[in-house]
C-alpha cells in the first residue's frame, strides 16, 4: 500500500519560511519521482517543484527562486524548502510520487498539508 505523509504546514507570516516533509512507504520512494505540487482556493492544482526521472530537480518558472526540492534516500523523505514566502503562497500542498506502468505513470498523492501566509 502506498503512503505519502506530509508536514511542515502551518501559518506563516509574509517573508517568513517553511520546510515540507513527505515521508513515503515502501518501495515507492526508489521507483518513484517525487514531487510537490500545490492548490489554492478556486484554483487548479498546480506543480510546485519535482524530481525528473534522471534525478535533476525540475521547477516551473514561476517557482523558480524561494523554493527548493530536496530529497534523503535514507529516510524515505522528499522535502520542499519554501523562503521569502507571499500571501499568494496560500494553499494546500500536496506531495505527489509517479510511478512508471506501462507506458504511463501513476500518480500517488498525499493528503496535504496547508500553507497560510499572512500580510
């Protein structure tokens, strides 16, 4: 069974920073990219930062600069260090694994963990 466990979320004032965690169960970590993605209200789920199948980090251009992905093996632990944060930070963040089938992926997901960026 797969598990993905995030925490680090929490109420945080505009400048301030956080730090992810997602632990993930058995063997998914090593099979898997992980990832962080995020959703805020009334918005579509979008990626935060990623690990490609080569293990190089991957960021969108808009998440380019206070967010940082990082990963220990060991622990089974992909995290998301989050600086400079801004209100429009606010949202659900999700911890994503994707694994290979076939000739596709599936997608594994955590049950979120909040952000609240005050101004």
């Amino acid at each position: 069974q797969v598990q993905l466990v995030e925490s680090g979320g929490g109420l945080v004032q505009a400048g301030g920073s956080l730090r992810l965690s997602c632990v993930a169960s058995g063997s998914i970590f090593s099979r898997s990219a992980m990832g962080w993605y995020r959703q805020a209200p009334g918005k579509q789920r979008e990626l935060v930062a990623n690990f490609a199948s080569a293990g190089s980090s991957n960021y969108p251009n808009s998440m380019k600069g206070r967010f940082t992905i990082s990963r220990d093996a060991a622990k089974n632990t992909v995290y998301l260090q989050m600086n400079s944060l801004k209100p429009e930070d606010t949202a659900v963040y999700y911890c994503n694994a994707k694994t290979p089938s076939g000739l596709g992926f599936n997608d594994y997901w955590g049950q979120g963990t909040q952000v609240t960026v005050s101004s």
